[in-house]
C-alpha cells in the first residue's frame, strides 16, 4: 500500500500552495471537516486512560499506528518524544485531572535529534544574542534515551501513577515498534 502525502502538491513558491499558503489550505481542509462535524459527545477524558508520548517527526501517524480512534488517548508530541518538564506538566494534568493511568513513550529510527548536539543553544546564541533556556535533549543512542525518558517518569513526584509505563522505538521503514527494556542489558 503506497502512502500518500501533501509533498507532491506543486507548489507556486515555497510555503505558497495554488494560491495562498499552506496554512490557508489547512484553514479550508478544516471548513471541508467542519461541515461535516457531529460533537461526538465526549470529555476531554481519554477513554483508554492512556497517555502517548512520542516524537513531532511527520513520518509517524500514531493513531493509525497503534489502532487508536478519537477520544482513546492523549498524545503529547515533542521533538525527540523525550520527557521534559512540560512533558511531565503535561502527563500530571494528564493524570490527576483527567484519569490516564498507562503511558506509552515512543521515539523513532532516523530522528533528527540524533544528528545533532547540544551546541544547537550555542549555535542560536551567537545568531540571535540570546542562549535558549531549554536543552535541545539530543541523543545518540534511541534506546538509551527511552530508558531515560521511562526513568523520568517512573520517578516525578508529580505522577500518580508510573507503573504501567512502557517505551518503544517506532521503525519509520517498517511501521513496527519495538520495545525496549527499561533495564539496560549488561
């Protein structure tokens, strides 16, 4: 089954797409859905109690990937899926207010930020006169950084329950996952 994609729209000029830009076309594509839209009456609570973390990387669709409909989960994406503060600030409303009991980490094969190093702050430093306050939390080893986005987990005081927490690496060339071990092999 061939996967199909916006890139292969003919653009006019880069961001412009036939007419206007691609966020007009996201605004028209949301008119077409709106038109069509019945409030399925539901919560803001997921109805799995499962939260999903995983990376902003445009290759993985994660409800198709994990079977998942609208309402399931809660899906907070980053770059590199890996748990930060907001992460966790996310995963505690996720839990405390909202009822998610598992979560789900999943980073992927061939991300970008395992091809590039935390003088990404220095290099914007010296372009904007600024230094970011945030890490670039770039790796190079994806399953030691599942292992250390579990462990940050499993460890908040912030999250009521880290038990049920389980990290994967998702195969951008297969669409397979595969998980990882929180305890690295000796």
């Amino acid at each position: 089954m061939a996967m199909t994609t916006s890139a292969s729209v003919p653009t006019e000029s880069e961001g412009a797409i036939r007419g206007g830009t691609v966020t007009d076309r996201l605004v028209e594509a949301n008119e077409r859905y709106a038109a069509e839209f019945t409030d399925p009456g539901m919560d803001a609570r997921p109805v799995l109690h499962v939260a999903v973390v995983a990376c902003m990387d445009a290759r993985l669709d994660l409800h198709a990937a994990l079977g998942l409909e609208l309402g399931d989960c809660h899906t907070i994406r980053n770059a590199g899926g890996v748990v930060t503060d907001d992460v966790i600030r996310s995963l505690t409303i996720s839990q405390r207010k909202l009822g998610t009991r598992s979560i789900v980490l999943i980073h992927h094969t061939g991300c970008g930020l395992e091809t590039i190093t935390e003088d990404f702050r220095t290099e914007l430093e010296m372009e904007v006169g600024q230094r970011p306050a945030w890490a670039v939390e770039a790796f190079r080893d994806v399953d030691q950084d599942v292992r250390q986005s579990m462990q940050r987990v499993r460890t908040s005081p912030f999250l009521l329950h880290a038990e049920d927490v389980r990290g994967f690496v998702f195969d951008v060339k297969t669409g397979l996952l595969r998980e990882i071990d929180p305890v690295q092999p000796s």
